[in-house]
C-alpha cells in the first residue's frame, strides 16, 4: 500500500467511464444493457460523489476514448471514438471539481498520470464506481491492487451488461481481496 506519513488512510473515489456514448443520450447499440440500467446507478453514483465531497475526498473522473482504428471501424465510430461527443461525461452525473483522466485502455492505470496523482496527494484507498464491473472497473481494480491500493466497491454504484454478470464479478472482487458494499454501508 502506498505509504502514508503516520499510516493513515485517505481515500479518492474513482467514478469509471460514466459517459454518453455509453449511457446517455449518445449511448450506442452495442451498450444498451447497460443504458437501460442506467437510471438508479447514476443516482446511486451521485450520491457517492455527494459522501465524497462531505468527506473531503477527491473525485476523480476517467473517460475512455477509443483511438482503435480498428475498433472505430467496426463499430462505426459509434463506441467512444477519440475526440466525438460519446466521450464526455453523461450529463445526469454530478461533476464536481476534480482531475478527469483519459485512457484508451481497460485499465484507468493505463494513463500513468492517475497513479502519479494520488501518489502525490498519498491516497492509499479507491472507492470505485462505474462502468463495466466486468471490463474496465475490474481491469483498473486489478491495476490498483498491482500497486498496493486498498479498494472498496461500491456494488449499486457499478453495473455490467447483465445483473447476473456483475453478480459473478462481484464475488471474483471478494476473492481478490476487494471490500465489497451498497452505498448505504458506507459510513
């Protein structure tokens, strides 16, 4: 774990490519499953952002851009393509000031800034949030993990193609070693 002058715990959230291209307005065929459940998560997600900020603790964005050429391809330029509307932030999540990290990979540690960023500030703990439990959450919690960070999911905070997906990743994020909890657990 990142080391921390006295061993204490600070904390950031992490809220994971919540954008419009993938659950909002632009959101494409390819993720209707989670468009469609996208309602209450955001809700949900605000409302960490809100617990985040009584606790004065950084919020941070990440957005995927694709620069995949092929992938831009074949969907069309539909999926996150670099530079396109679909890669902002959905419009119903609550932005507060905070850094937005951009990757083009699974992983948000792909973008060396993130670690550089909470290495500085000596955040050793990631509450995560986002999109997809299955895909890039989970590829950022095991960049995390790989690093020493503690980390917290924040299960009604994340969705995933399925209910039944993201039910099987959750108990993988247990036997990872990761805290797994609603949002009203969090005290």
């Amino acid at each position: 774990v990142p080391v921390v002058p006295g061993g204490e715990e600070k904390s950031a959230l992490l809220v994971i490519d919540i954008q419009e291209g993938i659950t909002g307005k632009l959101a494409s065929p390819y993720t209707r499953g989670l468009a469609q459940q996208s309602e209450t998560f955001i809700q949900t997600v605000n409302l960490a952002i809100e617990k985040a900020q009584l606790e004065d603790m950084p919020v941070i964005y990440i957005r995927h851009e694709n620069t995949d050429q092929i992938v831009n391809f074949l969907t069309g330029g539909k999926l996150l393509k670099a530079g396109t509307a679909g890669t902002e932030i959905d419009s119903r999540v609550s932005v507060v000031p905070g850094p937005v990290f951009i990757k083009g990979k699974g992983d948000s540690f792909s973008n060396q800034q993130l670690d550089d960023y909470l290495r500085t500030r000596q955040i050793n703990h990631l509450y995560m949030t986002g999109l997809d439990a299955t895909q890039c959450v989970h590829k950022t919690i095991q960049g995390a993990r790989q690093r020493g960070y503690k980390i917290t999911a924040i299960s009604d905070a994340l969705i995933a193609a399925t209910i039944e997906k993201k039910e099987k990743v959750l108990a993988e994020y247990k036997q990872e070693g990761v805290i797994v909890m609603k949002m009203e657990q969090w005290q």
